[in-house]
C-alpha cells in the first residue's frame, strides 16, 4: 500500500485527458481487464476523451469487461434515471463494449442475498483492475454513504439526504431522486489494482481534503482510498483544490 498520487489540474480539459491517460494504461497492459466506471457528472469529458481515442483507433477495447459500481432500486425497467442507462450511454456504447462483457449489480427479488454472491463471483473471475471512482459533496464512493466502514459488502443502501439533493439536478427535484440503490462494497473496491479518484469544482473542496488530508474513518469513507491496496491515483481540478 502506498499514498495516493495526488496531481493537482488546471481545468476539466486537463482532469479529462489525465484520466483517459490511466484508463489507457490500464486497457493497454496485456491480457483481459476489468474496469469499474463511475456515472456522475465529473468523469464525462474523460468518456468523451477515451471515446474520441477509440474512434481514431487509439483504444482497443476488446479485452476489457465493465461491472457496474452502483444502481437505483425500484425502477420499473427503462426507467430514465437508472444508471444502467446511463453508463450504456456514456460508456459502453462508446467504447464498442457488448452486453456479454458487462457485469451488472443486481436489483430484484433478494438483491442482499444476491449481493452476497456478486462479491463472490467478483473475487472468483479476479476482482477488479480499475476502479474508476467520482466523490461525493458528503464522502461517498459509489453509494457508500457514510457511515461506511472499509469491509463494507456489496449491499443495499438508503441514500443520504446529501446524495439525494446532489443528485436532484440530474432527474429534475429531489423529490424525483429514488432514495434505495445498490453499491459495489468498499472491499471490493479497496481490493481494486488500481484506483483513479476525479474530482472537479469548488463545491468538492473541503471533502477531498478531508479525504485525503483528515482522519481516515468512517464518516468520509472515500478517506479509505489512503488505505488502499493497489496503487491509487487522485485526479483534483484546481478549484477543487483550492477552493475557489
Ligand atoms: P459527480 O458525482 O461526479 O456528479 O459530482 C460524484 C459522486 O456523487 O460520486
């Protein structure tokens, strides 16, 4: 375990080419790969970046498998909001990545019990070689709201008041955001190879410093990243940074 890589960037054109220049990395290393992609709006334009690179023929994405890292619970199917949808949008449509090779969480009948057994056969085809992670105004990695403890299981979760007003701008009012969703664990994740962290903007400030800088424990559960055990990298725009 070694501290994350903290690279500070000018803008979101930098954090976008940054990152691509990761997930490059680790799609070009041989043999299959599986990837973790975070929905939100700060990885965007890095998509956009892989997704100009694979048009070009610059990103082979043929041996690289995606598992889902977190989903909304109680959509009817083709619901707008699901991120499933999203990520098919954003992710995988543009990277020519086929349904066969996506893993995604479960959200019917005994989702806990189910969950249980995703980690399972997660650990079993050989976890995950890069988990591609945003951070929430209140910590969270995926849907690991705080309280979250670094053993967290994949698993249902209720939403904090937090995730659920940040999220508002995406369906419309709070009121519009479901409040139940399902999330890869923080052990899994931590298990991750490797691990890239984007974070953008003023309002993500005083989190990522109390992410990286303050106490590692439960209340930020992205702090865990600095107990991580493969390498990590954090990708922070200047006015995250800095605050302004
Ligand atoms: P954002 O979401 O990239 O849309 O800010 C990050 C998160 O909530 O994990």
């Amino acid at each position: 375990m070694a501290d994350p890589h903290l690279v500070v960037v000018d803008d979101a054109a930098w954090l976008a080419r940054a990152g691509a220049d990761v997930v490059a990395d680790v799609v070009h290393a041989d043999g299959p790969v599986t990837i973790v992609p975070a929905t939100g709006d700060t990885p965007v334009g890095m998509y956009a970046e892989l997704a100009e690179r694979h048009a070009r023929g610059d990103l082979d994405t043929r041996d690289v498998s995606v598992v889902q890292l977190d989903e909304y619970l109680g959509l009817e199917t083709g619901d707008r909001r699901a991120l499933f949808g999203w990520m098919e949008r954003t992710v995988l449509g543009p990277l020519s990545i086929d349904d066969e090779r996506v893993v995604r969480l479960p959200t019917d009948g005994d989702v806990d019990a189910a969950c249980a057994a995703f980690d399972r056969d997660l650990e079993a085809r050989g976890g995950i070689d890069l988990a591609i992670l945003g951070l929430g105004t209140n910590g969270h990695l995926g849907f690991n709201e705080p309280p979250s403890n670094a053993q967290s299981p994949t698993r249902t979760v209720e939403l904090t008041q937090d995730t659920v007003a940040a999220n508002a701008r995406y369906w419309g009012s709070e009121g519009d955001v479901p409040t139940r969703a399902v999330t890869l664990g923080l052990r899994t994740l931590l298990d991750a190879r490797r691990i890239v962290l984007l974070v953008a903007g003023a309002s993500k400030h005083a989190i990522v410093r109390r992410a990286l800088e303050g106490p590692v424990r439960e209340d930020v559960p992205a702090s865990f990243v600095r107990e991580a055990r493969g390498s990590v990298t954090v990708l922070v725009d200047r006015a995250a940074w800095e605050g302004e």
